[in-house]
C-alpha cells in the first residue's frame, strides 16, 4: 500500500486564523504601517519607510505615535534568521543609498574563489562551476547577524520594533486586512491561562506588510483566505548548517554534490551541500535537500553529518570547534510557485514568503530586501494619498513586476525543468537522467506538493554516522547549540494528525533537525501515536511542506541563532 | 514612596569567557537576568498596592539598555543606566560602591535584587550594597509585604523559613519563588522606549574611575583552564551485585 | 599568611560545611588557623572546632547575634579581621554566611572570590578555583587585596578531624553598627518532615525515560524516600506527562547542585546536564552502556534500573535498621 503523508493532514483551518478585530476599539493598538517579520525583507521595509517618513514629516504626522511597527516572534531581531549566505548586493547597496556602504554592513567579505565538486564516498571531483553559480561580487555574510544590524538602523529611522511577539491571527473586516493579533502569553500545556498570563493585543494598521519568510504563518493564511496561491503549488527544501571555528581560513566558496545523496531516481534525493568562509577563523557549511524526497528514513541533519566525515572536508575542519547549528525552510518553487497577486486590499506580501527564491543561483536575500524597499514606497504612496482603497497597493505588483525580481526569477522559470531544483538539484538530476537513461520524467517532476510524494523505506538511517561530539553530533545538543530554551509549559504550536502510518511518523522523526517527534506506542494495525516535543521546534518550517502545519508558538521561543 | 530594582544585563546563549581579558565575553547577545524580572515583578506588585514610583538601575555595557528597556516594558517608571568604560571589570567592591553611589542619589525606600546573576552565579551583591548605603538588609525573600515603615519578609534558610521584619529604608534580595514574572504587554514594549531613561558616567556619580572597575578590583582572573575531571569515575555492570555495590560507593563517599 | 574561618552553627551543631573549610584551612600551612563562632550557646561548640584544625577560636555570645542574620556578624568580623590582622577570611556557602561576606568585603574593601571549590598556596600566594559557566570551565582566581575573602561552594571539602587540640578561646566584645540593628527575625520555622524541595535537597533521585513507564517513578519515589531527598525528572517524562513539571530538571526547567544525584534511566542528553551537572557526586543507572550520562558520572552502572532500584532501596532501609 502507498502511504503519503498528505493523506493524514493536519488539523487546520484557515479560518480559525482570520478574525475581526476583538479588543474594544479604545483598546486597539494603532500603528501606521505594521511589518510583520524582522528579516531581510521586513526590515528593509521598515527602513525604507523611515527614509521616506523622514523626508516627509508631514505623512509621519498622519501615521500616528508609531509610525511603522516591526513584529518579531523570536527573541530579538535575528534570532530566527539563517542561511548560507552568498548575497547579491545590489538590493542593500540601493536601499542604504548616499547612506552606508556596503563595507559598513557586518560581512564577512566579498567572494574571490570557488569551487563545485562532485563527491562519492571517498573522492570528490572538481567541475567547472556552471555560470549561475558564480558569485565574485558578492558577499558572505551570516544572515542572524546582518537582521541585527538592520534592525538597528530601522530603529534609527524611527521603526517600533516589537520582538518577542507573534502574529497569530489575521484581523480582515469587510474584505480588507487591517492588522493581526498577537499571540497569547502565559497558557499551560492544556491551554489553561496560567498566573502571569498576557493575553494578545489588536495591532491595527493601515497597511500590514507580512514579511515572515519561508513558511509564514500569516502569509499561508492570506494566500488562502484572499484566493492568492498561484495554480502550481509551492515546494521547499530543507538545510541543515552549522558554523565552525577553524584553525585555517578557507579563502573561497565551495558547493558540493553526489554523496551522502543516492542517485537513484526513484530515491528523489536531490540536494547538495555547501562551504561558505566567514573571515579569517570561521566557515559555514550546510547540507541542502529537495522536501520531495521519498525515504521515511531520510534526515538533513544526519546528511550533514554524514558529509562532514568525507576526507575532503573532514580536512578542513580539522582542530576546529562547532560554533553554531540551525535548520531553516527554502521556498524552491520559483516563478510558477508566486502567488497570483501580492497585495490583497490593505496588505502586501514580501521575499522568501511568498517565495522570492532564485534556486539555480541559491540566492533569495536581495529578493527580500527589494522587494520589502519595494512593499514600502507602495505603502508609503497609499498612506500619503490618505485613501487606501482596495486597489491602492495594486502599484506594489507593478513594482515588483518592473524590478529585477521578476526578471530574474522569469528568466530561469523554464530552468525549472532541469535547474528548477537548484544548482545541487539540477546536477544531481542531470547524474539522474544519466542513471535512468532518460527515463526520469522532468516535465512531471514537480506536479506535486512535497507531501504527496509516496514513502519507501531502504534501511537509510543505518548508514548515518554515530555522533562523536567533536566532528559529528546528535539531534539534542545541536538544539541545545541553537540557543532555544523554549518554555516547555505553553500549548503545542505543531498541528499534525496524532495517530498515523509508521511510515509517516519515521518520516516526521527522521526528517526534523530538531527531535520533535518521536514515534511512539504502536496501535497494533499499522499505525502509531505521534510524541511531540514542541519545545525543540526551531521552526524550519519542514513539517508544513510534509504534511503538517506549524503554527507560531509563544512570542520569544524557538531559537536564538546569532551566527546562522 | 520609591522602589529602586537593580538589574543586570547577562548574556545570553553560549557564553563564553575572551581568553586575552579572561573575562565574560559581553559582546554578543544579552537579557535581562531572569532573577532579576523576579524583583521587578515584586517591585511592579508593590507598586499597584502603594502607588510607588519603581525605579531601574543598572550598571554595565551600552547594550544594557535592552533590559533595562525590559524592565520598563514590564511596567517601571523609570531607568538608570551607569554605563560607562571605566566600569567593565568591576568585581563585587566595585560594582557595590558604584550601585550604592547610585541609589545614595535616588534614596529610594526599598532596593529590590534579584537572588542571583545567571553569568557569574553570584548571589552576593546586596549585602554588599546595603553595608555602604548603610541599611538593613534581607536575602532570599519568598514573601515580601510592606506596612507602616517597614518590610515583613519570609526568608528560605537552608533549615526553613525565617520571618523576618525591619525598617524601611532597607534593602531586599528575592528569591525566585515569590512570584512569576509577568510578560511585558504590547503597550509596555511600546511605551518604554518613551519612558525617562538617564546614563550616567562614573564622573556624574563623582566617583573616581581608579577606584572601580579592572583598576580598582580586589580580585583577578589567574587562569582558565579545563574543569578537573570527576575524581574516580567508574563504571560496574549491573550484575546481580550493583545494589551492594552502589551502597558501598555512598559509604565511601560518606553519603549514607 | 594568617587565617580565619567564619562557622556556623545550627542549633548545637556546627555546621560541616564551614568544619570543612575550616579542616581545609588547617592544611595551608598557618599553625595559628582561628575561627570564629557567633551566636547563643556557642561556647561550648568552640572544642569541636579545635579538632578541626583552629588554634583559636572568638567567640561572642551576645544576644543580638542570636538571630541568623548577618549585618550584627559584619560587625564582629570586621573588628576581628582588623585588629587580629587576618589576611585571609573563609566561608563555607550558606544564605547566612554569603551575605556576611559579601558585608564584610564592602566594609573592608576587600577582594571576595565565591563558588570556589578548592583554594591552594603556589609560590606563597593563595590561588582560588571556581568552575564557571556551568562548570565548563575551570577558573584560577586571586586576590589583589589584604584581607582576601574566599566564599566557598556548599560541600567543597569534607569535614574531617585533624586531631587538634583544646583551642585557645578569646571572647569579643560586642558593638553594633545603626543599621546592623534594624532587621530582626519574629518567627521561625523549621522545614515541615514531608521531605526537601528539590531546590534544597541534599539527595535527588532523578528519573527518565529509561523508567519506562510513569508507574516506574514509584522506584525513583522510594529510593528518594530511603535516602532522604527530593525526586526529580527529565523534560521528557515530563512532556510525556509521567511527573509534574515542578520536578523538571534541566536547561527549561530547575538547576540544583546536591550533594548526591542519582540518575535512573536518565540518557544524559545535554539539556538535563546543564541542570545538574554541578552536583558533587552523581550515580546513574542506565541499561544503555553509551549513554552519555556515564561520561559525568562517578558512578556509571550499566544494568537494568527495575532490578538493581529496589534491591538498594531495601539494602539501605536495612541500614537504617
């Protein structure tokens, strides 16, 4: 029998997450423009919005006390931020314009030298790096700490930054968006509001600008609710990366794939890894993987570890230590995955959200950053008109559909059929098609949402290595090294079915970086409960794409990445 | 009435100690001590029974005005930052004599700490502050009330509880059982960016920078190194003799 | 170098902690280690204190240093220290003697070093040890000022006789600061026989997973019982609802240091070890010979906790009698 985790979806309503404002509306908390999300794309928002309210005092007079709001749910500002990063500068250098230059931001210094190999178990191959994974010219910088700084000079500008706070519900009245509601604070494990329990507030805003990355909670709910989602669906893959001090400095970027990925077609495992430098005595590496793979048993983070004990790069982590660790979603739909509009009436819809993703490139950052400078000079036009009639953000599409975004992202749309699964992807599927004589059946690839993929079992887990706590570790202690100490007494912020194929809930197990699920008592046909430990969740966002859905949970849990 | 809470920035996530100053590492991310929400808590509780005016004070790095701005989302009224260079390294001498000098300046009624820093495990501060501002002082408060000029606490001591009254001014630190901390509401987080922060220097304090901070510590960092390994760890296969066996270990270790 | 020992007492019962610092005191090389005593009755206590190594021993038995509280002993200490000329101060942790030190470091301006486990002389000067962020790291620490004042961690030395003999006893005068007289204890209580919180426990039996089934924590329950502490848990038997969180020990949950910590079918995952780990001597019992548990434990035994539990458990009522 074919099991599939998207026959055993998740407990959720769109409409449990859409609600008209509840506070009284003295007790509403008014904010100009509301920015939900203080990644690159939100704050960026928030940034530009500044400048503009800055040059134009009068309009700021309009928006009230607080001008422009940044909501955050992680602890502060890049708490939940990370990625490889490999950034194209040219979104930053436009929005800091006359202001900073790039050298003032805190990277980790431009690209000079690269590297792509192909790898088997004991040997890597030096190829050529194809012309879209070519990165002179741009910069390495760690993601977490670039949102710090952003957020930094949004303040200055005059942002309200709220960290700490989730955007739990989408407050909509009469067809218009007009803010969200935060989270609760203080409930137990049974919901049960606990001594110090702080119930959420009405933030309600002129224009809401959801900029909450891969897998946001609110965005899924308005490309739904407003009829959005484009007629392909979205898909997504997973990376796992830690950051490592080093004794020698890696001088150059390095992607790899092959091993530990199987190449058989009927495995799906496309992905690959790669090794950025951050300085003199830091390098970053990731393990990267397509969420249509179909082994129950498959596990990005053991992948990484895996990876980590081939001669090549065990060599360059020789004698050092690991820094940090983190998991985190990429949206790898591309151009035929945009939703069809990106503003519904009263509210715009920005970066790896929305999947602003360019995968051959594996680039996403300046998608986000442009498109936040761009949602904010829209929402800027609507306010300063002082109507904000149900069209008024309509000139944010336009924006988008005029700038680089859509160039880029059209531009490789097609590569999709090869390269659509990124770099790593495509080469992988290339070595695929070379194995299967062609029989793989490109145009069909990605039909499917990652859920629907049927699951097999090869006795995958077997070939992860056994963590050593120097080279290679367990699922708990890179948690731990996430910073996350989630308050384990607050309701589960994970809706899944509790009672499924053992198939499906291995799957759920081996897939999460982060030990929260577990399989637990065997029902005796086939099936088994689902354990959840909520509290490791660092929020990848993976559980969506499989067969979940994860929800925000209390404001300040999850972890507190500083390096990713 | 006035409630001084003094509050400390620690940091936060995998701390660690620079090798060259052989002191904590402050740069990265920091919070408020979770001890210290404690105090507030208490001082914010106080408050909505006397209509006192509660009063943050903190001593440390720029980026202490994070939870110094916590502590005013939680509801103080106002903030106090000593912040400046000749203050970093200041060991429990220093840090008392700037603190007092401080709260000599507020003359509050009552100075509320948090049991302990979550950074340098130190449970010590108060005492040390309430012997230079000269009042009494009270640690490890489960139960605090005040009434007519005075302060009733119920102290846990390592034999039970102690209930203990004294003079107003005085000095408290609680403990983390006397109450829960509540979360900031949005309106606080908004509203403690406007609230009255000052920063003081060493020089507004009249204090001489010679007398604080690494100059003027009366203690020092030698060395770090590994922690020693546990002395003679073993390990027994559980056969049919492991009970025995565990019971002689604790006879050993004079534990039964 | 001249040292002076702060004791404590309870009742007629000198408290081990500071016989242990005092007993430690004795093995640096001063021949003329003093102690004091302060409080009712404590005069007859200050023999024992010779067998632990003081040559001397002040005692003060005024009324005002009945109560456990700590100014009136900053007073008395500080006229010590000054006109005995003691270069170095000890303590043995407890929430009287930390705040006594803590007093008398600002009233001397004295250097105070706390949390320390060990305190040696290299090359004549006294180096303190103090493990620090979680004990991952070990910390030489010194001291720029005379008199060095050292606070030590509860249990860090044992308390053993050193065969000293009868201590000369000087009594002190009384004379007491304003402020050192304005707190005073009205009602004390001594801690109800239902057993130790976890947070004061001597001994905590702490149980996992590896219990099998949240019936199993009777064993953990019983053995606590016999040992006279408190039960702890892991997060997940608490996630899986075996035990309330209130017992949760660990990163997200309580940070103790007993002096016995016995981990029954605890894996060892490093989120519980940051709650514990500064426990002085840890004894665990885990059927899965690579748990990472044995790695910080004195006692490591690989068997079955169902079996080897209740056999300890009647082995030390027997004890008991």
């Amino acid at each position: 029998m074919t099991v599939r985790a998207s026959d055993y979806p998740p407990p959720f309503r769109t409409r449990e997450f859409v609600a008209e404002p509840a506070d009284p509306a003295d007790e509403r908390i008014e904010v100009g423009v509301l920015v939900v999300g203080a990644g690159p794309a939100g704050l960026a928002c928030a940034i530009r919005l500044g400048q503009l309210l800055e040059e134009h005092p009068e309009v700021a007079e309009r928006l009230g006390d607080v001008p422009v709001a940044v909501l955050e749910k992680g602890k502060q500002p890049g708490s939940h931020l990370l990625s490889g990063a490999v950034v194209d500068p040219r979104a930053l250098r436009r929005l800091f314009r006359g202001r900073f230059r790039l050298e003032d931001l805190p990277t980790y210094g431009e690209v000079h030298g690269e590297a792509v190999y192909v790898l088997s178990r004991r040997a890597a191959l030096r190829i050529p790096p194809p012309p879209t994974m070519r990165n002179h010219g741009n910069y390495v910088f760690s993601l977490s700490r670039l949102g710090r700084w952003l957020a930094e000079r949004a303040e200055e500008v005059g942002a309200t930054i709220l960290p700490e706070t989730a955007a739990e519900k989408l407050l909509v009245s009469h067809g218009r968006a007009l803010g969200v509601r935060t989270g609760d604070k203080g409930r137990g494990r049974d919901g049960k509001e606990l001594g110090n329990f702080e119930p959420g507030s009405d933030l309600v805003a002129k224009v809401t600008v959801l900029a909450e990355g891969t897998q946001g909670h609110l965005t899924g709910v308005a490309l739904d609710h407003f009829g959005l989602r484009a007629a392909e669906p979205q898909v997504w893959e997973l990376g796992v990366k830690e950051v490592w001090k080093v004794a020698k400095p890696l001088g150059r970027v390095i992607h790899t794939m092959g091993w530990p990925l199987r190449t058989g077609a009927r495995y799906r495992e496309f992905g690959g890894s790669f090794i950025y430098p951050m300085g003199e005595d830091m390098l970053t590496i990731g393990m990267v993987v397509g969420l249509d793979y179909r082994d129950a048993e498959l596990s990005a983070h053991d992948l990484l570890q895996e990876l980590k004990t081939h001669p090549k790069i065990r060599k360059l982590l020789q004698g050092g230590e690991r820094v940090a660790w983190g998991a985190k979603t990429i949206p790898s739909g591309g151009f035929h995955s945009l939703p069809v509009r990106l503003h519904a009436p009263g509210l715009l819809l920005c970066g790896d959200g929305v999947g602003m993703v360019n995968i051959p490139r594996l680039k996403g950052i300046h998608y986000a950053v442009e498109s936040g400078r761009l949602a904010a000079e829209a929402a800027f036009a609507a306010v300063r008109r002082g109507a904000t009639p149900a069209t008024a953000l309509s000139s944010y599409d336009q924006a988008v559909r005029e700038s680089f975004i859509w160039s880029d992202l059209h531009e490789v749309r097609d590569l999709r059929q090869v390269f659509g699964r990124g770099f790593f992807v495509g080469g992988a599927l290339a070595t695929a098609m070379t194995a299967s004589k062609g029989r793989l059946e490109l145009g069909k690839l990605r039909a499917e949402p990652d859920a629907e993929q049927p699951l097999l079992r090869t006795n995958r887990a077997a070939r992860y290595p056994a963590p050593d706590g120097t080279l290679t570790f367990d699922k708990l202690s890179s948690v731990f090294l996430s910073g996350n100490k989630t308050r384990d007494e607050q309701p589960s912020h994970i809706r899944v079915q509790r009672t499924v194929p053992r198939e499906v809930a291995e799957l759920w197990a081996r897939m999460c970086p982060a030990q929260v699920y577990e399989v637990g008592a065997d029902g005796g046909d086939g099936t088994v409960t689902v354990d959840l430990a909520p509290s490791n969740c660092v929020q990848c966002g993976a559980i969506t794409a499989k067969g979940g859905r994860l929800l925000p949970p209390e404001g300040g849990s999850g972890p507190e990445y500083t390096l990713t | 009435m006035k409630i001084a809470v003094c509050v400390k920035h620690v940091p936060e996530g995998a701390a660690r100690i620079d090798p060259t100053s052989k002191r904590l590492d402050r740069s990265g991310e920091g919070g408020l001590n979770h001890f210290d929400a404690n105090a507030v808590e208490e001082a914010l509780r106080l408050k909505a029974d006397s209509d006192a005016e509660v009063v943050v004070v903190s001593m440390g790095p720029a980026r202490a005005a994070d939870s110094v701005r916590k502590a005013l989302a939680m509801g103080a009224d106002r903030a106090l930052l000593i912040s400046d260079e000749g203050v970093a390294g200041s060991d429990l001498v220093g840090t008392s004599a700037v603190l007092a000098a401080a709260l000599e300046r507020e003359a509050a009624d009552l100075v509320l700490f948090g049991q302990q820093a979550s950074d340098a495990d130190g449970a010590v501060l108060w005492a040390a502050v309430a012997e230079r501002l000269r009042r009494p002082v009270v640690s490890q408060a489960m139960e605090l009330s005040l009434a007519d000029g005075s302060l009733r606490v119920k102290r846990q001591t390592e034999f039970g509880y102690d209930v203990i009254e004294a003079p107003l001014p005085a000095v408290v630190a609680v403990s983390d059982a006397i109450n829960e901390p509540r979360y900031p509401s949005l309106k606080g987080i908004m509203g403690a960016k406007k609230k009255p922060s000052e920063t003081l220097s060493l020089a507004d304090l009249g204090l001489d920078a010679a007398a604080v901070g690494e100059a003027g510590a009366k203690t020092e960092v030698l060395a770090l190194g590994s922690p020693p390994p546990r002395g003679d760890s073993r390990t027994i296969e559980g056969d049919g003799n492991a009970a025995q066996a565990i019971l002689d270990f604790l006879a050993e270790k004079r534990l039964v | 170098m001249s040292l002076l020992v702060f004791l404590e007492h309870h009742g007629n019962e000198l408290q081990k902690g500071s016989l242990g610092v005092l007993a430690k005191a004795a093995t640096l090389g001063d021949p003329d280690v003093a102690a004091v005593l302060l409080g009712g009755g404590v005069r007859a206590l200050a023999s024992e204190a010779g067998t632990f190594g003081a040559g001397k021993v002040y005692v003060a038995e005024d009324d005002a240093l009945e109560p456990p509280l700590p100014q009136a002993r900053v007073d008395v200490l500080a006229t010590v220290v000054r006109e005995g000329g003691y270069g170095t101060v000890l303590f043995a942790n407890s929430v009287l003697a930390a705040d006594v030190a803590a007093g008398l470091s600002a009233r001397l301006e004295a250097g105070l070093n706390w949390d320390l486990v060990d305190v040696a002389l290299q090359d004549g000067t006294l180096v303190g040890k103090r493990p620090a962020l979680q004990d991952s790291v070990s910390v030489d620490v010194g001291w720029r000022s005379e008199p060095r004042l050292a606070l030590f961690r509860a249990g860090a030395f044992d308390a053993v006789a050193t065969g000293g003999g009868e201590p000369e006893i000087e009594e002190l005068s009384v004379e007491l600061e304003e402020h050192s007289r304005g707190a005073r204890v009205v009602e004390q209580q001594l801690e109800d026989t239902s057993g130790p919180s976890i947070e004061d426990a001597d001994v905590i039996v702490a149980g996992g997973r590896g219990l099998g089934a949240p019936e199993s924590f009777a064993l953990a329950e019983e053995l606590a019982r016999a040992l006279g502490g408190a039960v702890g848990a892991t997060r997940a038997v608490v996630d899986a609802g075996w035990y309330p969180y209130s017992a949760q020990i660990g990163q997200t949950g309580k940070t103790v240091s007993p002096k016995l910590y016995v981990a029954l079918g605890i894996s060892g995952a490093i989120q519980h070890k940051v709650g514990m780990q500064s426990s002085n001597v840890i004894v665990a019992i885990n059927k899965d010979a690579n748990a990472p548990i044995f790695e910080f434990s004195d006692l490591g035994v690989v068997g079955d906790v169902h079996e080897i539990v209740p056999k300890l458990t009647a082995l030390l009522e027997q004890r008991r009698g």
